[in-house]
C-alpha cells in the first residue's frame, strides 16, 4: 500500500506534544530553583547568581555527556524503519552502563575540582561559596540524570515521548514542591536549608524520574538490562556518533561558559540578570526542542525506510509549527515584558539590566526555532560530524568574536546577547542550505 507523501499532523504532534511537556519540565527545575532563591531573605542576588553559574555549568556537562541519548535515539529509529529493532537489544544495556560509569567519572572529577572551576567562571567571595556548596550536593545526581536521559533515547527512538513526558512531569512536580519546604522551611518543622535546600529538591526530582523510566522500560519496550559481553556491531557507530555531538555539545557551552564568565566579570548585578535571561532562553530552547525531538524520531525512520519525500516534507512542516510556537511566546513575553522579570528578583538594579536586553532574547526565537529544527533532523539522519563542524564554526568564528568586539565598546550584556545572535544566525542558514543541497532532489 503506497504512504501518503507527507507526515501527518497528528502523527508529528503525538510525538511533539509530550515532548514538548517533558523536555520544558528539565529548565523549569532550574527556573523554580531560580524563582525561589532569588526571594530568599539572605543576600538574594548572591544565590542567584551562584545558582545560575551552577545551573549553566550542569546543563553544559549534562548536555555534552548526555548526546548517548541522541545517538541511541537515531540508531534505534532507523533500526525501526528497516524493521530491524532485534539487531540492537544487545547495544542497550551496554550503551546505559557506558552513561553510568561516564557519569561516576565526571563527578569524582567535577566535584573535587568545584572551587577552581567556579572561579574560572570569575566567582568569589560569598557567590563562589554559595557554587561549591550547591553544586557539590546538585553534582549527586549525574548518575541518575544521565541514565534517566540514555532510557529517554530509547522510548524516543521507538517514537514514543510520552513515557517521558510523565517521567517528567512526576520529577517537576517534586522538584517545586519540595523547593518551597526545604528553601523556605517550615517553621517548627523543616529548618530553612537557603541554597542547599534547592539542591536537595533537584535530587529528589531527579530520583523520582529515573524510577519512572525503569518502570516504562521494563513493563513497555522490547529491551532488557541483561548484559552481554559481545560488543553489539552498533556500539562503534553510537560512540563515533556520541563524541562527534560530545565535541558539537562542548563548543555550545563554551559559548555558555564565556558569557556567564564576562557577565560575572561585569558585576554581581549583571550575572544574576544574565542568569534570569539564560534560563528563560533555555527554557524557550527547550519549549521549541519539542518539535526538533519529533524530528529526530520520525527523520531516523524515514530514513531506513528511505522515504526521503515524506523527509523534505517533514523538515517544512516542522519548521512552521516551531516558528509558530516561538512566535505566540514571544507574544506573551511581550505582553507581560516587565512582570517576568519581577518573577525572579525583586532588585531593581538587577531587573533594569533585565528589561534592557530582553528584547533581544525574544527576537531570536524565531531563528532559534528554526535551528533547533534542523538540528534534530540532522540528529535522527545521524549528520553528527555536519552538526559539530557547524557548531564549531559558529562558537569561535561568530559568537566570539562577536563577543569580544562588542565588549570592547563596552556593550556589557548586549555584547553577550549580541553574539548569540550572530552564533544562531549561522547555524541556522548552514543547516538549512545543507538539508536543502542533500536531500532536495
């Protein structure tokens, strides 16, 4: 029976929607995190600003060793569209011991080094009290995170986000609720544990998923945990595939790390507003990754289908349902512009620089959505080493310069903001222009 030529609506959005839902529930712990440290009583903007440092640093190691769940993902999906899913039982239990034991590594590593990472980022003081002790309790929870993302991969790969959305959604709830009892405390009760409070809720959020998604992986997919000592043939192409987008991810938060560093050196006003608007820009990267993640599913199959009609289309369709998210948030931001920033912090020299260069978060988004697209295509089609030239080209001969050139005028944050734009705008049109050279026939 001929396919239709393009890939339905509903067939997109079953997988977009939930993860949608579940890929915004990872930047909302960090924004409830934000939200409520920076009300606490004592010294606010310090808090703030050591949780932002800290939460740019964990999305920068998580996102570089977590790539495993992207190549899993694509290599299962194309397996499914050739009906071959049989050929990699044997590749999962190896590929989430190999996050395990990766993840162990990091911390031991991380953990003892934390007071010279975090003055790389030009903390001190109270602020670089405040990163080593939340990160060495945030830092715990590597391991779990880590496996939590390689199970992902796998429910992602057989085209089904949903597991993970509610996985998702159960670590969120935890995470907010347990935020305002253990920051706050409850008087007679819990004490007021600040910082660390905050930090033992993104623990218990994150405990809380990783027991969810073991629950789905046994009772719902064709997988087991049951290891074998011969190396599924897969493992070479995953890992290839994984450090490929491990370089890509590295350069991404290199951008992060240089902005956060400059923002710090600027003053403690600047990088607690510098971290307000990178979690909002995380979190709308997130929001919008919705769709790139259903890509990446539906692009891997068609691929070892290759039904590459129904894969130009889809790349089209895509793009207009994420532009089309990225615009109605931008409208709402736009009409609630100063009442964002009090959310986070009640400063007003903190919320000044905020307002300032909000504006130009939002006009990105369209842009960013439309890389975030492609990025997820190229993902699901396995492109890694496309990816990660892109990524390199783009962090060292735009962002940065862009960067430095503009702080040399002394633009301050706009410098930072200004380079990220010029950073998307490049990896947007290349991945356009190589999707369209490729597969456009």
């Amino acid at each position: 029976m001929a396919t239709t030529p393009k890939v339905s609506f509903k067939e997109i959005n079953k997988i977009a929607i939930p993860a949608i839902i579940a890929g915004i529930a990872e930047p909302l712990i960090s924004l409830t995190d934000i939200a409520v440290i920076g009300n606490v009583e004592k010294n606010s903007i310090e808090a703030l600003a050591a949780a932002g440092i800290v939460g740019s640093f964990l999305s920068a190691i998580i996102w570089i060793v977590a790539q495993t769940k992207t190549a899993i993902s694509s290599i299962i999906s194309q397996h499914l569209g050739a009906n071959r899913i049989h050929a990699v039982k044997t590749l999962i239990p190896q590929a989430i011991l190999f996050n395990l034991f990766l993840s162990l590594v990091i911390y031991g590593l991380t953990a003892f080094f934390a007071e010279a990472i975090f003055s790389a980022y030009n903390a001190d003081g109270l602020i670089l009290q405040y990163t080593q002790e939340y990160y060495t309790i945030r830092a715990l929870g590597y391991p779990l995170t880590l496996v939590t993302f390689a199970i992902f991969g796998i429910f992602r790969g057989l085209q089904n986000t949903l597991w993970a959305m509610k996985c998702s959604l159960a670590g969120a709830a935890v995470n907010v609720g347990l935020d305002f009892l253990l920051v706050y405390g409850v008087e007679g009760y819990i004490p007021p544990l600040h910082l660390a409070g905050a930090a033992y809720a993104s623990l218990a959020a994150q405990a809380t998923m990783l027991i969810m998604a073991l629950y789905y992986f046994f009772k719902k997919t064709p997988f087991h945990l049951k290891l074998s000592f011969n190396i599924n043939p897969q493992m070479k192409p995953l890992l290839i595939m994984a450090a490929n987008l491990f370089v890509r991810t590295a350069a991404l938060n290199f951008a992060i790390y240089l902005a956060n560093a400059y923002a710090t050196d600027y003053g403690k006003n600047y990088i607690a507003a510098q971290s307000i608007l990178m979690n909002i820009w995380l979190f709308f990267s997130f929001f919008i990754d919705g769709y790139a993640n259903a890509g990446n599913a539906i692009s891997g199959r068609l691929l070892g289908a290759k039904d590459y009609t129904r894969l130009w289309n889809l790349s089209k369709d895509i793009c207009k349902y994420a532009v089309f998210i990225a615009f109605i948030l931008v409208g709402i931001c736009g009409l609630f512009y100063d009442e964002i920033g009090l959310i986070f912090n009640k400063e007003e020299s903190v919320l000044v620089l905020f307002s300032s260069v909000f504006w130009l978060v939002l006009l990105m988004q369209p842009i960013n959505a439309i890389a975030f697209m492609f990025d997820g295509i190229f993902k699901g089609l396995g492109e890694a080493k496309y990816l990660r030239n892109i990524l390199l080209a783009a962090t060292f001969l735009g962002f940065t310069p862009t960067l430095l050139l503009a702080d040399y005028f002394g633009l301050k944050l706009y410098a930072i903001w200004l380079g990220f734009l010029v950073w998307m705008l490049i990896r947007s049109s290349a991945l356009v222009i190589q999707f369209r050279r490729k597969y456009l026939n």
